[in-house]
C-alpha cells in the first residue's frame, strides 16, 4: 500500500515541490524545477525507486506542523529515550536549489536515521556516487547525465548488501558505483544528546559544473522564514475559515515558479483519479484556465503584483502566436509537452499507466480565452493600468474567438472523446466578448466594440436556444445532449445571469439530482455516459463542491452552503492541504496533490459565504 496522500506535506522553494511523508520520508523530489525529472519518484513505485526517510529510531511522530504562514516543516518524534525534532525546508528563491533537513535533540537521547536512495530522472539513470572533500568535510556526491547532488552533513554509507560495491580505499561511509552494479543505498545512524542539532543539505546543480558549497542551515532557515512571513503579511484575509483560506492562498504562492510566474496545477504526476485506475495525468504544468482563477482570488485577497507578474508570463507564453493560443504550456512558456508512459514504474497503487507530459496540451477548449479575459478584466478594474502589449494581446485573443467560433471542443474537463458545442464553453466565449466591450465602454480602449457587440448577441441567442433544456429546466452539458456538468455551477460567475435565476435554479436541481453522490458530493458528469472516451471512473472533484457552495450561498441557501463547506473543509489534511478529489467511502484524498484548483475552490467558497453573512 502507497502512503495516503494525507499523510504528505508540502515543501516548496517556488521552483519546485516535494512531498515529504508523515514518517520523515521524501517520495517526490523533482529538481531543479517542478517539471524536471524525479530524482525522488517512490510515490509512483516503491522505496527503491527513489526517497530519503529521515526517522528517529524506535520513534513515533507526536506532532507535525508549518511554522506559522510558512512552508518550514517541523515533525516531532518521540522515543523511549528523547524526543527529537525534524524541520524541513527548501530556501526559497536563491540561485540555488537546496533541500535542508535539521535535526535537533529536545530531550533526553535519541538516535536518527537516514535512508538515501538516489534516482535520476525518474529512476532510470543509476548515478555514480563517491565521497569528495568540500570546505574540509567529506561529502556525497552523485553524478547521472545532466544532473548532479551533493549532499553535505555527517556522512552516510552504504549498507551491508553493496558493501562488495565499496571504494577500494576503504574510507568510512565511501560509496562508489560501478557498471553493472545496483543503484546505491546509503544510509546512516547518529546519536544526539539534548541541545545537539545536526543539519544535513541535498543540493542539485547541473553535473558539468563544479559542485556548491554547503549551505549555511542557520541563515537558509532564517531568510525562509522571513521570506514566507513577509509574503503571507500583505495578504487580506476576512473570512469565516480563515486558517484554511491563508493556507490555501499559500500553496497557490508555492506553486508559482518564482523566475517566470507560471503557475503549475500540481506538483505531482500521474496520481490517479480512481485508485488502481488508468485516468492519471501530469499536473506540473501552467493551464491558463487555473492560472487565471488564481488571478482572481489573488486581487481578491490584496495581491494585485502578482497577478501582475502571471499577466506578463502570459504576454511571454502567447507571444505573438494568439491564432494557436495553447490552453497550457511549460512553466516557461514551453508549448511542446508530450505524454510519454514510464512503464518500469508500477504507479500509486498500481494505478497504471505512469504519464509524464499531458497529451491535452494539443487541445482546443472554448472556456479558456473566456477565463484569461475575465481575468484580466478584474485586474483592470483593479486599477492596473493596459499597456499596449497587454491590451494588444487581448484583442488578439478575441480575434481567435471569432476565428473559432463555431468550432466544436474538448470541454472543460478535456475530453478524449468526440468533439461536442460544450455550454460551459460557449458561455465562457461570450464572456470574453463581454469583457472586451467593457473594455472598451468602460476603461476606453479601442476596439472593434460592434461586432464584439454583434458576436455576444449571437451567442446568448445561441445558447439559451441550443444549451437550455425546457423539458428539464436545465441547461444541458452539450447541445446534442440532455446530460448535466458540474462546470454549468459556473454560468452566474461569468455574468451570464444571476445565480437565483429560475434557469440556473432549475440547472442546480438537475446537477443535485444527477450527479451527487451517497455522500452528498458532486462528480464532475456522469463517465458512465461515454462522453469522455475513458475507461473506468473517478470519484468526486473538490472544486466542482466549493462551486456548489457559492451557488448556495448566492442564491440564498446560505445554511445548505454551510453545511457543505463544513463538510469540504473536513477532508483537508493536519495541514490544510487539498488534493484533486476525494473518496468518502475509504475516508481518502485522491488525485493530483496537493490541487491548485481545488484550493481556489475553497479560498472563493469562503469569500462567498462572507460576502452574504
């Protein structure tokens, strides 16, 4: 059995994020970026696949934690003769990419230990590891391909079964590889008395470059506290949930790459959507959909720089190609990200097969323009003032619109079925087309604002004929189709129309009806309808529930919306984290973890019901 999800925390330098577990070990490591190679892949395999489990010997863990609106990691471990801290941190944005794990003696004795298992790119490349000198002290270091680690601190060893692998110099805890030999387990022990601390540092570097020197643990950590405790103090934050809310805006600030701005939807890949199933897809990358509700609840929430900085990484990803606008690409903008199968890892529990890459990325999906120009639309009315470029690149987008507009799509939830007119999607384009007459109207840019004007008018006739069922009192997932989508929630947030409309009332009635469970959570649609072309299931989506709170909760249901998010809220770890989806039948978060869009479900499920209390 694979460690529950919940039971992992996450650490973020804003260049990558690795998973440690509540046991002390780190399954899911990438460097130097979020979407580089694994050099920790166990969460997708076993321990041999790649981890670093830091224990303390005949301990149990008593209590872990974030240090205050931060990503430090402080684990307490108790044992029959001490209790010892672990605090895990990665500095974040430095010219460097480091992970630091201190180890300080509390009370009594106690004995820690380590078990380092080192696997490049996805445990494919076996690295070549010996001990060099570095400022006097012996470190490891570890070679494959293009990369390279160097690990600082008191030194480990190989274990018993490689010791045929040994340097033939016979220094104390040396390793080196050989062909043929297997990939090195090195491991340790070390005794602490009360008041010790011992630090050890994982650093990445390119493997053609001199190897850095250690870091100063002392100052790393002081200077990532500051850093993450300055960020979290220009937050505003009013609301009924106000712990979960500040974490969930911290994990949308942890997965911003810090150089270029992207935001990747996860940090993780390939973590199922139905455990032992075949719908397992690679998050680490930048949808322009989440990065552009991420905008939202940015200004929302006293962060109008930021949204300023995702706003030029899309000026630099778009370019001067809007005619082929991608509805997501590389954390710098990359466009090619082609789905490859890693079969030599077995999966999170077996669920196979393990994807890197994400084939959607060829996708045409009609919402998107919509969510980027709303978007950017609330940081205009923000008071961010159009430059050229920004203003320029709109139109640009609303020209792709037009050249689109009677173009089928995949829908919101990328499906690899056949191609279908997705209300969700519609309405979204007539929001972009809304936006860029406001635009226009009411911050006077210049624009083609009549046929802009002609374009949405014709939609909305469009739409309430083709996606509006009055059989049902509903509008419909597809025009071809009677089925419901949970993504129709989202029609009132666009100023479609009003969320106590009779239509959308109606809408909500067929979502409840339909799509919810025993539990009382909503799927995303029914996968047992075919429209999707995958096999299996998956199991209820967390953002499709918080939209059903807002729903409630705008629509006068205000006590049914309390009750959900109550619920919602529940299933969010010791540490606030969300991953994709939740199974409440085995008490389980599933899915991709932790989930951007999840936690931008929560942070305006929240607004919401603080906004009508």
């Amino acid at each position: 059995m694979s460690t529950h999800l919940e039971d992992y925390a996450l650490l973020s330098d804003l260049s990558t994020g690795p998973l440690v577990s509540r046991d002390g070990s780190i399954d899911w490591l990438c460097l130097p970026r979020f979407d580089s190679p694994a050099v920790f892949s166990a969460l997708l395999g076993g321990p041999d696949d790649g981890r670093w489990r830091l224990s303390a010997v005949d301990g149990e863990v008593v209590e872990r934690r974030y240090l205050p609106q931060t990503f430090v990691l402080e684990t307490t471990w108790q044992t029959p003769t001490g209790r010892v801290r672990v605090t895990d941190f990665l500095p974040p944005v430095t010219d460097r990419a480091d992970l630091v794990r201190r180890v300080e003696c509390l009370e009594g004795t106690v004995e820690v230990e380590h078990d380092l298992r080192l696997r490049f790119d996805y445990a494919r490349a076996t690295p070549w590891v010996r001990v060099v000198e570095r400022e006097g002290r012996p470190a490891l270091l570890s070679l494959a391909g293009p990369d390279g680690v160097l690990v600082n601190g008191p030194l480990l060893h190989r274990t018993a079964s490689d010791d045929a692998d040994d340097d033939p110099t016979g220094r104390p805890g040396s390793a080196h590889q050989h062909e043929g030999a297997r990939a090195p387990r090195l491991t340790g022990r070390f005794g602490l008395e009360a008041g010790q601390v011992l630090d050890w540092d994982l650093t990445w570097f390119p493997s053609h470059e001199a190897p850095p020197g250690p870091v100063d643990a002392d100052r790393a950590l002081a200077q990532t506290l500051e850093f993450w405790t300055d960020w979290s103090a220009r937050l505003t934050v009013d609301t009924g949930h106000d712990p979960l809310v500040l974490r969930s805006l911290l994990v949308l600030r942890a997965l911003t790459h810090a150089r270029t701005g992207g935001i990747v939807a996860a940090p993780t890949a390939s973590l199922p959507e139905d455990l032992g199933g075949s719908r397992n897809w690679d998050y680490r990358f930048v949808w322009l959909r989440d990065a552009a509700l991420t905008i939202e609840v940015a200004i929302a929430h006293g962060l109008t720089r930021g949204a300023q900085l995702w706003r030029d990484w899309l000026l630099r990803a778009v370019a001067g190609d809007a005619d082929d606008i991608r509805i997501m690409y590389g954390i710098a903008g990359e466009r090619e990200l082609d789905e490859k199968e890693l079969d030599h890892l077995d999966g999170y529990e077996g669920s196979r097969p393990v994807r890197i890459g994400n084939g959607a990325a060829d996708q045409y999906q009609a919402d998107v323009v919509g969510e980027v120009m709303i978007a950017l639309g609330e940081l205009r009315d923000a008071g961010v003032a159009e430059d050229r470029y920004s203003w320029g690149l709109q139109k640009n987008l609303l020209r792709y619109c037009e050249a689109n507009y009677d173009r089928p799509d995949h829908g919101i939830w990328e499906m690899r079925g056949d191609l279908h007119m997705f209300t969700h999607g519609r309405v979204m384009m007539w929001a972009a087309f809304d936006r860029g007459i406001r635009a226009v109207e009411d911050h006077g840019l210049d624009g083609p604002v009549e046929r802009w004007r002609e374009l949405r008018d014709r939609l909305r006739a469009e739409i309430d004929t083709r996606g509006f069922d009055e059989a049902t009192n509903s509008y419909t997932q597809t025009y071809d189709g009677t089925e419901v989508d949970a993504s129709l929630l989202q029609l009132p947030h666009t100023g479609y129309l009003r969320h106590d409309d009779p239509r959308m009332l109606g809408t909500v009635a067929r979502i409840e009806a339909d799509l919810r469970d025993e539990h009382g959570l909503l799927h995303r649609y029914r996968t047992d309808a075919g429209l999707d072309g995958l096999e299996g299931g998956e199991h209820p989506f967390l953002i499709c529930n918080f939209w059903l709170v807002e729903q409630y909760a705008h629509s006068g249901r205000v006590d049914d919306a309390e009750a959900l998010m109550d619920q919602l809220v529940g299933y969010a770890n010791d540490l606030g984290l969300l991953s994709e989806e939740y199974d409440a039948e085995a008490g389980r978060l599933i899915g991709n973890f932790p989930q951007a869009f999840s936690h931008l479900g929560l942070i305006r499920a929240a607004d919401a019901l603080a906004a009508v209390r």
